[in-house]
C-alpha cells in the first residue's frame, strides 16, 4: 500500500472539480456549528443546575440536546476533513510540499489544544481534532471510494449501538477489528496501569486518542464529500439541497426525539447514531441549498453567521476563557480557581450563552473589517506557513469590506 511519504514524492494533482478559493458556505457552517458546540458546551461551561421542577430548564436541557447533541461535534469534525482537503489542494496548486505544511499545522493545534485541555477547560476539542488531524494525512492521497468505504467501515465499528441489532459473532468480530479495542488492548500490556490512569496526562491524552479514533469516521466523510464536488454541484441546484436537508433533519431530529424519550425500541437505540448524523448531513445540505444563491434573501439570513465562522478558532478559545473565568465549576489548571458565579438554573444559563454568542458575532463582523484574520487564526496560519503574513487590512482593503 502507498503510504503519505511516497506519495508525497508523485506527482501529486489538485481534485478535478473542487472549487479553487475560499467556499464562503464553509465559514457559514462553521459558523452554525460553533453555536451549536456552544450550547451543548453551556451546561458544562457554567455547572448549570437542573431539578425536576424546573419545567423550562428542563425543556431547554432535552431541546439543545435534540437539536444539537451528538451532531454538533460530526458537524464540525466534517468540515474539518475538508478544510485538510483544501489546504492540500491550495498547497499543491501553489507548488508546494502539503505534508510539511499540514504537519506543522497539526503540530500548532496540539500545542493550542494540549495548553487548553490543561490549564483552562477539560471539555476541549483542540486535542482531539490535532490528533485526528494526523490521522488524516494517511487518507489525503486516497481516492474517493476508498473514502467512502473507510468511513463506512470506521462507523460500523465505532458505532456500538447499531452492532445491539447484529448477531453475537458479528459484534463480537467488529469489536475485535475497532481501533479503540487496540488502544485498549494495547494499554492493557503496560505493567502498572494504575500509575497510567492516575497521571492527568496521560489519562486524558489516551481519552482524547480512543475520542479522536471514534470521530474519525466523520472526518473522512467530510473529505469524500470535498473530493465528490458537494461545493461545486449543490450550490447550482439549491432548492433540491434544501429540501434534502430538510427531509434528513427532520428525519434525525425525530429518531433523535423518541430515542430521548427512552422508549423502549432496540431499533430507536440501534439507529441513534444513523439519526445523529442525519442531522449534520441534513444541515450541511441545507446550508448549501440556503446560500447557493448569492444575495437571495435565505443567503443574507446566513451572512450574520459567516464573521463568526471565520473566526472560529478565536472564538471558540474565548468561550472557555470567557466563561471558566466567570463561572466556578468548569476551569482547570490555572483557571481551577477563578470563577465567581455559583450553579445558575439552565432558563437562566441559556439566555447568557445566546446573548454572548450574539456578542461575538458582531465583534467579530467588525474586527474582520480591520484584520484580515482572527488573532488565533493568524497565529496558527503563520505557525503552518512559518512566515509572518500580513494582519491588518491595508485602508482600500478596509474600506471595501461590507
């Protein structure tokens, strides 16, 4: 088999029929799926309290859940695989080495991710998606059914619910195959387990591994979509992209509604993971089919979202130190003991969070009138490039931003 460093050294081609430039699109699904995160992050990020009798906080709990939960994440993870996607072809358009530059990239993250999961908030993603990220240089030169086909196999057997349905010896065979089982099997041989275990590091640093292997599926489902030309089709046929994702996220959103309402049907428990991802794809679909027309009245509804997902590297690091700051029950490390803001019930907790997230879409509309990236986001492309890009708009470029 080819590996990366091989085929580093062909001839290697930018995908045939992917869009060459910024996909606007993508900073609008960025943007919907750090609001997303955010709200299924809320709760953790405030130690928001629920009681029974608490009718609204309970709704809202049950709603953001429904909506958002175990799909904001794939959401995310799926637009990821297709920044990698981009950033390969826009490195192998300009002439240059991909795989050294990704690598660096990569490298940043972990190191962005390692200082957050530690010394601010445990609820962090960077970690995992840095990790996730090295794995995917060893699918970028792949084709697309190869694609296809890793990230069906890598949801058959990260998805433990739809093996509930299987017979025993299938189960059983595809638990054996999942790279979770290896991991596991793999720190089982080490000889003192519990000093394992007992080191924050390295227990969270293996969490956030079998995390990451699990994702992955979602990643390379992101990357076949970029290489199928899902950006450069959809778009010329937007209401057929909106009714698709209409009708999946509907779909999704009811598997997802039964499925919390515990009713007792394998077939709901065995499809939840099906119903997640209904709901990122639907949403995908949808936001394609929305924006496809540039100055349409649906695409303006999506414009306030568009800063904020360009920014959403900066944005998401202000969430956690925003809030662990504020609040007592999240921080870590050096931000364990900030926080000055008790439990709050979650009718109150949900207000805030939407109302800072309306915060950060308009600070961030109007620092991008200024800057040309985000402060992390500059940091982190002039760690990938290793050279100190440009960070202020010059005044005509300024004066043209809308």
């Amino acid at each position: 088999m080819t590996t990366p460093e091989a085929a580093s050294d062909l001839h290697l081609k930018a995908a045939a029929g992917t869009p060459n430039g910024r996909i606007n699109v993508l900073d609008q699904l960025r943007g919907i799926a750090l609001f997303a995160i955010f709200m299924c992050n809320l709760s953790h990020l405030t130690g928001a309290s629920l009681d029974e009798g608490d009718v609204i906080g309970n709704f809202l709990w049950k709603a953001i859940d429904v909506l958002f939960g175990n799909s904001a994440r794939p959401l995310f993870s799926f637009m990821f695989g297709i920044s990698m996607m981009l950033i390969f072809d826009a490195a192998v358009r300009k002439g240059r080495r991909p795989y050294p530059m990704l690598l660096r990239r990569m490298l940043m993250l972990l190191l962005f991710g390692s200082l957050h999961v530690f010394a601010v908030w445990n609820g962090d993603i960077l970690f995992m998606y840095a990790l996730d990220g090295f794995m995917l240089m060893l699918f970028l030169w792949m084709p697309k059914p190869v694609l296809l086909l890793s990230g069906i196999v890598l949801f058959l057997v990260t998805a433990y619910e739809i093996q509930t349905v299987m017979g025993e010896g299938l189960s059983s065979a595809l638990q054996t195959v999942s790279p979770a089982s290896w991991l596991y099997n793999g720190v089982a041989l080490i000889p003192n387990q519990e000093a394992f275990f007992s080191s924050p590091y390295l227990s969270t640093g293996f969490g956030e591994l079998v995390l990451a292997v699990e994702h992955l599926t979602f990643f390379l489902f992101g990357m076949y979509a970029y290489r199928s030309g899902l950006f450069t089709r959809l778009p010329k046929h937007p209401i057929l992209a909106s009714a698709l994702g209409a009708g999946l996220l509907l779909l999704g959103w009811t598997g997802k509604y039964l499925y919390s309402s515990e009713w007792n049907n394998n077939w709901i428990t065995t499809l939840h993971p099906v119903a997640c991802f209904a709901v990122t794809i639907g949403a995908v679909l949808l936001i394609i089919g929305l924006a496809g027309r540039e100055g349409s009245r649906t695409a303006r509804l999506l414009e306030p979202f568009r800063a904020v997902g360009r920014m959403a590297f900066t944005n998401y690091l202000m969430q956690s130190l925003v809030f662990v700051s504020l609040f007592k029950a999240p921080g870590e490390g050096i931000f364990a003991s900030l926080g000055v803001i008790g439990s709050l019930p979650m009718a109150a907790v949900v207000p805030i969070g939407i109302a800072f997230f309306a915060l950060q879409m308009i600070a961030s509309h109007y620092w991008l009138r200024r800057f040309l990236y985000g402060p992390f986001e500059w940091l982190w492309r002039a760690g990938t490039n290793l050279e100190l890009t440009p960070f202020k708009k010059s005044q005509k470029e300024s004066d043209g931003t809308s």
